[in-house]
C-alpha cells in the first residue's frame, strides 16, 4: 500500500528530562546485585504496565481476564489467559543498557509452527508518541529456562523512554528490570490514546509473528501510542458472553472484533457474533467497534462466504439500528492476489507479512472512528 498507512511519526508533547527521573537505589521495590545492577519489581514505582490488568489490582497476577472469575471461563480460555499477548511496561530512563529479570508462567510448549521468539520473545522500543524506534536483542527470547530469565538488553545514550512488549505466547508470574548503579529511572510519558481492545483467535493472539511487535494488534496500538488490550484466545474464541462481560468493563478507545474464526460452524457464528457484540454495546453504547472477517489464501470457499455473511450482517444490522460507531473490515482486502501464499505460516496463520498488511488495512477504520 503505498504512502503512509499510519501517519508521520510524531513525539509525545511531554518531554523525557533527567530531571523527572531519580536513582534507582531511591525507589522501594529495588535490591543491588552484585552483577552491577540494581532491579525494580515493575509492579511498582515508576513503571506503567499497559494491555493487561495491573496485577496490584488483579489478584497479583499478570491475568487478561479476572482471576476471581477463573471458573466462569472454559478451561482454554482460563489458561491463555495466562498468556500476555498486547502487555508491555514502560519506563524513561537514561540508563545505556538495562537487564530483565523474567520468570515464565505457562509454557505453550510444541509449537513447531512458531518461532521461540514470538512464543517467549519481548521486544523494546524507545521513543514516545507513535514515533518508537526498535531496540530488541538479536537473541531476545526466554525459551531456555522457564524459572528465572536473563538478558541485557543495549539501549542509546542520553535520556529515554523505553517500551518493552511481553511475550505473546507466554505468560509471566514476575519480571524486574535491573539498572545500572547511578543511573536514573522515572515515570513515562502519557499515553495520546486510550487502550484498544481486540478479541478473536489464534491470529488475534499473535500466532504466528517472529517477534511480539508484528502481531497487527501491537502495530496498530503503536501507530495510536494506545495500549493494546488483546483478547485473542488461541484455538479458543468461541462467542463466550463472560468474556464480553470482561471487556466491555474496560476502559477504552476503541474495540476490533475479530471473532470468526473458531466458531466451530456457520451456525455457531451465527448465535454468537451478534449477541457479542450487542452485550458489549449495552454497556458501552458510544464506543466505535470494528468488524473483522478472518483471512484466508485462496479462493475463499463457500464456508468462508458465509461467515463473512454473518460478520457483515451484525455491522449491517447495527447501521440500521441507528449505530453510527461501528465500521466493517472485509479480509477480502487482506493480501495481493499474487504470491498470496507468502503472507501465512501453514496457510492459516498470517506471518510478520500477513500481519502488517492487515493492519494497514484495519488500521484506517479504527483511526477514522475514534475521531484521530
């Protein structure tokens, strides 16, 4: 797609100063280590995590759903909710290299179709606004050793703020970021954007990215300076209304509904994906919604037809209820005609390619609808 899909870059308006920072030894969640550096529990000051519930405030787990709830959800999506797909922390710092300190909670194991780098792997940016520069390691991935993770990670001189993705893949019980001794540590900047939703499937998820970056959920929130709230249960987003209930009590900018794909039948879909929808939209009756079909890679059969059917008509039948706030993504749109293979893994799951592409076209509609 020629030009730029998301816009010029541009800074955030609150300057990242030494001065709003202080010593790392001045914070209370902090320890010396004896390889140089100080850790900070990034459940506390001066850390902001975003795209998942603050686990202070949620049962002290780094959970997508409500831990109290675990029994209300089907048992796939009480595990992947385990996962962190759309979380990051972010901090400004002036500090030229920083270590993480990660533990792993659950595993995700056997998945031959996905690199251990989009399973397990974080990734980092530095910048504010939506003008964040990639800073990830070459070797930035957690797949070793499920207890306690390390890795340096090098960042540019001079003061910052950092960005760092959690694993899709992977969940984590605990993470510390480790300073230099000297250096200064603060508060980032605030978000442009308030956090955007998204729910559906494996490929919602991330599955099947190289990185945790490529996911489209992570470009489209990066290209807002939103956090991203991913909702995407892989193998497992079935229409189930406890997890509407979930999300239509978070605060937020915009929802992308990408339920299609796991639906089990056309018939499935159809008792579902309106009722979905409409629940959310009882408790949040002004937020924009985003339909979206799932992608596919050859002549879409006549299964394929139908289940866009089924998405176009909850978006055709909210139009004509008045709803205003609501815009639908056809994944017709999705991939050139040419060489369409190239854009999946297994011919199902989207690649770093497939997913870019679907959020150049995803992204114009969540733009236009929260009024950006």
């Amino acid at each position: 797609m020629p030009g730029l899909v998301f816009g010029k870059p541009s800074r955030s308006k609150q300057r990242v100063l030494v001065s709003n920072m202080s010593s790392v030894s001045a914070f209370a969640k902090h320890r010396a280590e004896a390889d140089g550096f100080v850790y900070l529990d990034i459940s506390g000051e001066p850390f902001a995590i975003g795209g998942i519930a603050h686990p202070n405030e949620n049962g002290g787990e780094f959970y997508r759903l409500d831990p109290a709830r675990r029994g209300e959800y089907s048992p796939d999506n009480r595990f992947f909710a385990e996962n962190t797909p759309g979380a990051s922390v972010r901090f400004i710092t002036n500090a030229d290299r920083v270590s993480l300190r990660i533990k792993l909670r659950a595993g995700c194991f056997g998945m031959h179709h996905f690199c251990d780098r989009g399973v397990y792997g974080v990734d980092a940016y530095v910048g504010t606004g939506t003008d964040r520069r990639y800073v990830g390691g070459q070797m930035q991935t957690f797949a070793d050793n499920h207890d306690v993770n390390t890795g340096v990670l090098n960042l540019p001189q001079g003061a910052k703020e950092v960005m760092i993705d959690l694993p899709l893949y992977a969940g984590i019980s605990g993470m510390e970021i480790g300073f230099p001794k000297g250096t200064r540590v603060g508060k980032p900047t605030e978000r442009t954007v308030k956090p955007v939703a998204f729910y559906g499937s494996s490929i919602t998820q991330g599955g099947c990215v190289s990185r945790p970056g490529s996911a489209y959920t992570n470009i489209i929130c990066r290209a807002l300076d939103a956090d991203c709230r991913n909702f995407g249960f892989s193998g497992s987003a079935m229409g189930e209304l406890v997890v509407a209930d979930y999300i239509a009590h978070c605060e937020l900018s915009c929802f992308v509904m990408d339920y299609d794909y796991n639906a089990p039948s056309v018939e499935h879909l159809e008792k579902t994906h309106e009722p979905f929808f409409k629940y959310i939209r009882g408790i949040q009756p002004d937020l924009p919604v985003v339909f979206v079909t799932h992608p596919y890679y050859a002549e879409p059969t006549e299964t394929d037809l139908a289940r866009v059917a089924v998405v176009k008509k909850t978006y055709e039948n909210a139009l004509a209820a008045g709803d205003k706030n609501v815009a639908f993504v056809d994944s017709a749109s999705f991939f050139t005609k040419e060489m369409r293979d190239l854009y999946a893994v297994d011919y199902l799951h989207p690649n770093d390619l497939g997913q870019m592409d679907m959020a150049q076209k995803i992204f114009p509609s969540v733009k236009k609808l929260i009024g950006k």
